[in-house]
C-alpha cells in the first residue's frame, strides 16, 4: 500500500524530545534508519532479539507502505568486554567475537527479522573514525593525550547550542562515563574516542597513536558514513541512551553533523522486574527458548508489547503468546490460505500512532475470529477474504503464517535431504568396500537396492556421485 497524499501522519515518540513527533523522511520516498546492534561477546538472549524484533516491525511498516528503506545494523567488533572474554577462554579475540556474531546472524534469520541493508563491522572503519576525530580536534572539542583521543565535555557544555544531557536527561554534573581514570584526561567527564594501545591488545596506527576505537565514536563514524551527517531514525535498547546514545549525539553535533531526526528506544525485557542481563545470571538464550516454542511464536512474544513497554518473561506468558499465533495460524489454513491482499484501517491507525503493536494484534485477532464465525456459517467467500487480510497485517508484523509454513516446509525438505544423502552416503561406502573386496553380489545388491529407490548412481574419477532419477519407469 503505498503512500498517498490521503495517508495519515506516521508519530513516533522521539526520546530527545520525549514527546509524540509526526514522522516526515529527510528524503521523500526514503527513510533512514542506524539501529545500533550486537556486541558478540557471548550467545544472543532474547533480551537482545527483542530490539530486532522490534525495528524489523518498524522497517517492515515503512517498507509496506513503499517507502525506499536503508536500514544499517552494525557489530561492535572490538570491545573491552570482547577482549577479557577471549582471554578468560583462551581464544583469540577475533575468533572469539566471529563465532558469536555467526549465533546472532542466525538468531535474527530464526526469528524471521530481515538482514540489515548493510552489517558494518567497527573494525573495518577505523579510517573514517580518524576523518571523525580530526574534524572534533579541529573544531576544538576533542584532544590527544599519551597515544588516547578524548572528547572534551566541558569545552562542548560551554559551546553555542549545546545540548549535552537533553538525550538521558541526566545533569552532566552527575554523569559517570564508567571509563575510570586515564592518563591525560583534562576532566572527569570526558570520553575517549580513541584508546591508546596496550600490550598484547589489538591495534591499528593514527596520527595520535597506534590503539583502538572508543566506544561511542564507532557509531558516529558508521552511520554517518552510510546514512549521511543527518539520517531520520536511530534506534537501540534503553539501555542504550546513556552514555552511549548521548555521547554518540554530543560527539556528532560539536563535529557539525545533523545526526539523527527522531531517537527510538525499546525497553527491556525483565525477569522477576529485573532487567534481563548476564550479570544477573538471568539470561535465556535463543537456543533454550526454542526447545519449547517455534521461532515463529518466539518472534510473536518478542514482538507482541509496545516496544516502549517492559517485556516480563515467564513461561506462562511465553505459551499465552504461542497459543495467540497459533490462533491466527489455524484459521489462516482452515481458510484456504489465500494470497495476502490489505490490513485493515484499525490496523493501519495502531502503527501510525507509534507502531502500536498490540492495538495492531488485536486487530488481527478480531479479523479472526470473525472469520472463524463465517467458515462456522458455511461462508468461505467471507472466510477467505477475511484471511487475505489477516495475511497482510501479520506479514507487516514477520508473522504471516503462509509464508513462515513454507519456510517450515523448506526447513523439512532441506533436513530430509541431508538425511538421505547421510544413508545414501554409507550405502556407497559399504558399495566401495566390497567392490575393494571383490564381493559382486554385495556391491551389486547395493546399487540394485539404491536403483529400487529411484537413486542412480554414476562412478566418477571423483568417486560416486547420486541422484535422485525423477523419471522412474513406474511413474511414466
């Protein structure tokens, strides 16, 4: 559904304002979005794959109503944290980090949210974040100190239109930035945009010194790079919005860029009112949730609160959810699956307002059951019309069940044909060993067995090769 002149307002709750904005993209057709993503130190939990969820409801909203979407999500590829994690574990930092970002690029592809247009790594723009810190030294709001570059504060608290504290809310008197005391520092309240090298860490050479990215700088550098000194929306956890968000943001501005239009932020999901994290020893990872529900119903829970609410975890809630998606499910088959056709006006209002998803749910829900009073009827003309719709709102959400029951079907057929070519596989070894052996009758009792199934089997100066003979005598 495209957007029309007729098309009501997108609001968004801005957090830099903390008020609801109407939406207008700096570019007409186009809307652009910086989400900040992992730091693979270890496993994704659904703590993580709740922001996902959520800004892949909110760029597949704006995508349905035929907007140009650039969506980046980028890896903090080099942290502190990463670094003490390998070296507990004895494994080199950038295996370390590799092998957990693969868990979260497959936990996202799980749960259905759709690849990023781009997946910038923060190691792989180091050239940009020096571009970025000659600009704040020049301008006079960062310096060099012993090999680190650090922001000044205070000197950006005293410059013309400064709004250092208005993102978090917080008196710059009593913010902690968490990076303790450093050689060179002017003030306490300064961050460091680049950290001098210590032995034995990785580095990488500037005109200050050999080091690594300071947290903050890594995604002004990225998003800038990509989206342009001013983007529409940046979005990331809560958790987010102090220090890294508002230093993000006083970094951007003293450096003369726009940054970001409107802020977004999803609140966490908690246990036992207690925000899920590893620290708390609360964690539930994407693995252990999926022994009981399916990716799909796990992507209904994660995304079926506002994503500016608190998400409370418990199992029952977790079956509550799957239960509700199993609802829709049903009656989309019972209906016929029918090709997706137009959400309804409710459902359109719900995401106007905010990407109000649960208004939006509950829009599908009445679509439901309304539906399931006509097939009831005998009325699958009405039925079926009703389920086109529930099609196009749930895929406007990740959660259309037509297209999640094909990749299910995909799923199977992929994992039955790896399981064939398993047997089919030691079939022709034992084939090759009797062969060695010179035992004709079972080596010929194997193929006979394999041609039997409709498998044909061709000797290769690369070893036997298989295939499924499609055209079997009995079929033609």
């Amino acid at each position: 559904m495209p957007v029309t002149s007729g098309t009501p307002r997108q609001l968004i709750f801005d957090t830099a304002t903390r008020s609801l904005r109407p939406f207008e993209p700096l570019r007409d057709g186009h809307v652009s979005i910086y989400l900040c993503g992992a730091t693979p130190q270890s496993a994704p939990h659904i703590g993580h794959l709740r922001s996902g969820v959520a800004f892949d409801i909110v760029r597949r909203w704006f995508s349905a109503q035929g907007y140009d979407v650039a969506f980046v999500r980028n890896v903090t590829d080099i942290d502190d944290k990463i670094l003490t994690k390998a070296a507990d574990n004895g494994r080199p930092w950038w295996e370390w980090v590799s092998t957990h970002e693969r868990a979260f690029t497959r936990a996202y592809d799980t749960l259905g949210v759709l690849p990023p247009s781009v997946e910038p790594r923060a190691t792989g723009h180091v050239t940009q974040m020096v571009d970025y810190m000659q600009r704040l030294i020049d301008r006079g709001f960062a310096y060099a100190a012993e090999g680190s570059v650090y922001f000044d504060v205070d000197a950006w608290v005293s410059a013309p239109g400064s709004d250092y504290g208005a993102l978090s809310g917080n008196r710059v008197e009593e913010m902690e930035q968490g990076e303790g005391g450093a050689a060179g520092k002017r003030g306490a309240h300064d961050f460091a945009l680049w950290k001098a090298a210590k032995p034995g860490e990785p580095s990488w050479p500037t005109p200050w010194g050999a080091g690594r990215p300071g947290w903050h700088l890594e995604c002004s550098a990225m998003s800038t790079w990509y989206l342009g000194g001013e983007f529409d929306i940046h979005g990331g956890g809560l958790d987010l919005q102090f220090p890294h968000h508002e230093n993000e943001q006083a970094q951007s501005h003293a450096a003369g860029d726009g940054f970001a239009r409107f802020w977004m932020h999803n609140h966490w999901v908690t246990m036992a009112g207690e925000k899920m994290s590893k620290s708390l020893g609360n964690v539930l990872s994407i693995d252990n949730m999926l022994e009981s529900v399916r990716p799909v119903e796990l992507r209904y829970y994660l995304g079926s609160a506002h994503y500016r609410s608190v998400l409370e975890y418990s199992p029952a809630a977790l079956s509550e959810a799957a239960a509700g998606y199993r609802r829709i499910e049903d009656f989309v088959a019972r209906a016929g699956t029918p090709e997706p056709s137009t959400w309804t006006e409710g459902f359109a209002a719900a995401l106007f307002d905010d990407f109000g998803v649960p208004r939006a749910l509950a829009e599908i829900h009445g679509a439901v059951r309304e539906g399931n009073k006509a097939l009831a009827a005998g009325d699958a003309a009405g039925a079926e019309r009703l389920a086109a719709s529930v099609r196009a709102m749930a895929a406007v959400l990740g959660i259309d069940p037509g297209q999640w029951a094909a990749g299910e079907q995909a799923h199977a057929g992929d994992a039955a044909a790896a399981a064939l070519d398993v047997l089919v596989r030691a079939e022709l070894e034992r084939r090759a060993e009797a062969r060695a052996a010179k035992d004709w009758a079972v080596a010929d009792g194997v193929r006979d067995r394999l041609a039997a199934a409709g498998i044909e089997v061709t000797d290769t100066p690369d070893g036997p090769q298989w295939a499924l003979n499609t055209q079997r005598e009995e079929d033609v």
